[in-house]
C-alpha cells in the first residue's frame, strides 16, 4: 500500500516511516523538510496521489494556544480535503488522552478541534488518542523551570515510550478504518514530579523538583484522572525504568 505519513520527519512519524517500510509498504514521509506542506498546501496533492491511507503525525511549530489552534484547524482542513479529492479511504490521526477533560488547556483544545474536524469530514478514520511520550519529559521539564527549580503538578501521568506509540500507530495504519477512538497509554501511572525527578536523576542534573497541585501543564491544572487512560486502553510493553535505562543522556 501506498501510506503517506504527514509528519513523517518527526519524533513519532519517523519511526512509523520506518516500521511501514519494513512490512514492505511503500511509506512516503511528508512534511515541510520533503517539500509537502499542510497549512500553504505545497505538494500535497501530488504526494497524496495514489495513496490508500494517510497517517497525520504533524505538530504545530507553535504552542501559542492562538497559533497552535489555527494550526490543527488548517492542517487538518486542508489535508481531508486533499483526501478526499485523491480518494484515500482511511485517515489516521494522533491526539491526546483525556484532552476533553482539560479545556483550560490552549494545545489540548486545538487537538479536540483536530479530532471534530475529523469526524465532520466524511472520511474513513481511525483516531489513536495517546497519552504523554517519555521523550516529552525532558522538554516538560524545562517549560517548567524557573531558576533551580521545577514546580509540576501533582497529578499521575501514564506516559507511553514513542517506539510503543509508533508499534500501536503502525498497525491502525495497515488495519480497517474504525471510525471512532483507540486509546493508548503506558503500562503505569507514575506521579508526575516522580517522573520528572527520575530523569533528572538520571542526566546528574540538580534542578529540584516540587510537585504544586495548582501548578499548570499546558496552561491547566491536573487531577490524577485528567489526562491519565481509561480501562480500554491498549497498554504499551515498555516500562519507565526500562525506558530510562536505554535513555540516558
Ligand atoms: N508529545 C506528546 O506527549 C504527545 C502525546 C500525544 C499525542 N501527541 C501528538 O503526536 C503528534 C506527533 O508528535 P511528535 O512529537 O512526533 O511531533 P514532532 O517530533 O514535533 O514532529 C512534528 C512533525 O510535524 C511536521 N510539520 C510541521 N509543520 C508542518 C506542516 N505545515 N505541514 C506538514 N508537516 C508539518 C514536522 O515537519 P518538519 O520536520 O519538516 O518540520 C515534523 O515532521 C502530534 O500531533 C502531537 O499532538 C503528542
């Protein structure tokens, strides 16, 4: 099959690129860095011909909650009907556990916004909501720094490594469209300032953690059940110390 994997350069597209590719597909990532581009439109028609599935792993340059919503919102608008036009029958998109219990939250809002637009377009889809990836750790730690120290909130987090979301991404793709949501996360919920702490641990770096339960991720407050997975969810096989200890800086 021909798979087109928007985001195809990035953290979790890549490693979709690569595990179609190795199942004998022939997956062609595009992005800005291969000359395909969803908010200007370049090169999406032409990379989108003869294609059966597409794979939307893109991200907003942008976290700005203005910014990252007019992003989703164009991107996917301009990829569906792209679909549509070059008749793919399945898309794929890669949102977030939980996002619709934090509307406080200006990046989380933007991937709701994603998903209904999903849902509203008439194609054939399969939605793979994730929770946060291990790799994400490092850089949610610095957006939480200020001087020496790292204030998170106190809330569980049930993180998932990028392999295992990428393994799970991969067989949706090659799989039937279910017209709804899967869920995936980590085989554990972990404190979040443990989390945090532990990598920093691990990378010898002194900043100290403090869990503040009014402390703010991605502009809202957590409770253990915000963003943490349901019962139904697919439980990815690696744990966090595994993760870790292949992981070090
Ligand atoms: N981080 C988390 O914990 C988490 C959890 C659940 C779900 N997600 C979702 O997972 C998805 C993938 O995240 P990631 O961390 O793998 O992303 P990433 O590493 O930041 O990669 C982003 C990708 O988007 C591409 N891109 C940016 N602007 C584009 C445009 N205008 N047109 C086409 N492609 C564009 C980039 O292309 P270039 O390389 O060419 O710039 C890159 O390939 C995101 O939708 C994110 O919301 C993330």
């Amino acid at each position: 099959m021909k798979i087109v994997v928007i985001g195809g350069t990035g953290l979790i597209g890549s490693k979709v690129v690569r595990n179609l590719s190795a199942r004998g597909h022939e997956a062609v990532p595009a992005s800005p860095n291969t000359g395909v581009n969803t908010i200007s439109g370049e090169g999406l028609d032409a990379a989108l011909a003869g294609a059966q599935v597409v794979v939307d792993l893109a991200n907003s340059p942008s976290f700005e909650d203005a910014a990252v919503l007019e992003f989703f919102r164009t991107s996917g608008g301009n990829l569906l009907k792209a679909e549509v036009n070059a008749g793919v029958g399945h898309h794929v998109a890669l949102t977030i556990v939980g996002a619709e219990r934090v509307p406080d939250s200006g990046y989380m809002r933007a991937k709701i916004a994603q998903e209904e637009l999903i849902e509203a377009a008439g194609q054939p889809y399969t939605i793979v909501r994730s929770t946060q990836f291990f790799e994400f750790l490092r850089a949610t730690a610095d957006a939480a720094t200020d001087g020496d120290t790292v204030r998170v909130p106190t809330a569980d987090l049930q993180p998932i490594a990028a392999e295992d979301v990428a393994a799970a991404v991969t067989d949706v793709a090659m799989a039937d469209p279910v017209n709804g949501i899967i869920e995936i996360a980590g085989p554990e919920r972990i404190k979040f300032p443990d989390l945090i702490r532990a990598v920093l641990t691990a990378d010898n770096d002194p900043r100290t953690v403090v869990g503040d339960q009014h402390a703010r991720y991605f502009g809202t407050e957590l409770t253990d059940a915000s963003i943490t997975a349901g019962t139904d969810a697919h439980l990815g096989a690696t744990t966090f110390a595994a993760w870790l200890a292949v992981n070090r800086k």
